[in-house]
C-alpha cells in the first residue's frame, strides 16, 4: 500500500465515497461516525471527529449547505484537490476519450534532481503514466494544468509537451493496460466485490479499496477492459456505506 492516510485525508474520502454527509448539530457526532465506519480508526471518538471536522470547516476543506431546509457537509473545492493528490479516480473522468494522446518528455540535470521528482509527484498527480524514462503520456485533457507548473516551476526549457492523434503504438487498449497495469489494478476491484458478496467486515473492505483506487488512473471507458469493475464496486462500497 502507498502513504499512509492522515485523518483528514481519510475523511475526506469517505464523504467523497458517500455523498453529503448531514450536519451532527442534529445527528450527532456519534452517528456520523458511524455512517464512517471502516474509514476512521475503530477507536477514533466523538471528541477528535467534532474537532477534526471543525478545524476542516475552517481551513475551507469542507463547508455546510443547506439542502432541502437540512444542515450538510460537503467537500469543497479546496478538499477536492487535496483529494485527487492520493486518488485521481476522483477527478473528472470523462465519459468518452478524444482519441488525443498527451505526450510529456523532459531531460532535467541531476543538480536539479528536486525539481525532476516534483514534476513526476505532479504528472502522477494528474493521471499520467510512464511509458518509458522521462517520457509520460495520458488521454485526458489536462495540457493546461502541465503548462501553468511548468511556467510556475520555470521549467519550461527543459520539460516539453505535445499532443498526438497517433502513436503507432498499437491497440490503445493494450498501450493503456501495460502503461497503468489495469489488470492488476482490475484484479484488486474483483477481489473487493468478492468480499462485499462474502459480507467481510466494512473496515477490511474499505482498506483494499482504498488502496484500489489510489492506482486508479481514472482512465475514459474507451481505454477500460471490458470486465472492468471499478466503477461496480464504487457503487456497492456508497451503499455498503449507506446501509
């Protein structure tokens, strides 16, 4: 598994996994944890929840809305990005891919080995994936996010980007199977389903699709195996959830 999750972080995704989350000054904090559980800690209490909560409303990562004359929670936009940073299945997904391939390639000298490793933490960050050394492709439209770090970051002149209709690379499938290793990643989803059916305990369930859908590179369904099973088990862990 990847980094370990901090609180907020872990908060974060269970309310992104779960919609709005209604406000505890009527609930309660103790039933809000419990429409969390298997996201926080077992031992994770009312005291640390409000308070955690609390502090996320003021740094801007979540804010109250009113819905239907009811008091809610929900990330914004601040809590989002922190958000895809760890899981960029939760970014915009397109619902059908452009046939457009963007293409990064750098050559960055080892004494700025710093700037080289935060442009490969930022690409990751966005959805690309390695096809070979120092050259990074993804089908989603995100060539306006690369430039602007590349500007902000002066790396401009060693960090190129393009765009390509073609790549001669064969089936785009198969390019994106062994670029973002879906099966593997596909394999894990299954497993998870498996589990739900068996009726594993919630904690167990969320821990694998946690680490699940950290590797998700949020790929377009054109470029998905056909059993994909991603977006399925998303929507039985919302109801698990729910239930």
């Amino acid at each position: 598994m990847g980094k370990r999750l901090r609180i907020r972080d872990r908060l974060l995704l269970g309310i992104a996994v779960l919609g709005d989350v209604s406000s505890w000054a009527f609930e309660g904090p103790s039933l809000q944890l419990g429409k969390l559980k298997g996201v926080l800690p077992p031992n994770y209490g009312n005291t640390n929840f409000t308070q955690t909560v609390s502090r996320m409303l003021r740094t801007g990562n979540l804010e109250k809305i009113i819905k239907k004359g009811e008091p809610y929670i929900r990330i914004t936009g601040v809590g989002r990005k922190a958000l895809v940073r760890d899981f960029p299945i939760f970014s915009l997904r397109p619902k059908k891919w452009d046939g457009i391939w963007r293409i990064v390639f750098y050559d960055i000298p080892e004494e700025q080995r710093s700037k080289r490793e935060g442009l490969e933490s930022k690409l990751k960050e966005l959805g690309f994936g390695m096809i070979q050394k120092s050259v990074y492709l993804t089908p989603l439209n995100v060539t306006d996010d690369i430039r602007e770090f590349l500007s902000e970051n002066n790396l401009t002149d060693n960090v190129f980007v393009t765009v390509a209709k073609q790549l001669f690379a064969g089936d785009p499938k198969v390019l994106a199977n062994k670029t973002w290793g879906l099966e593997k990643i596909n394999d894990q989803y299954i497993l998870i389903n498996q589990k739900i059916l068996e009726g594993n305990k919630i904690d167990e369930i969320f821990s694998d699709f946690e680490e699940a859908i950290r590797k998700d590179p949020c790929l377009p369904p054109d470029l998905l195996p056909a059993d994909w099973m991603g977006d399925k088990v998303f929507q039985e862990i919302k109801e698990l959830m729910k239930r």
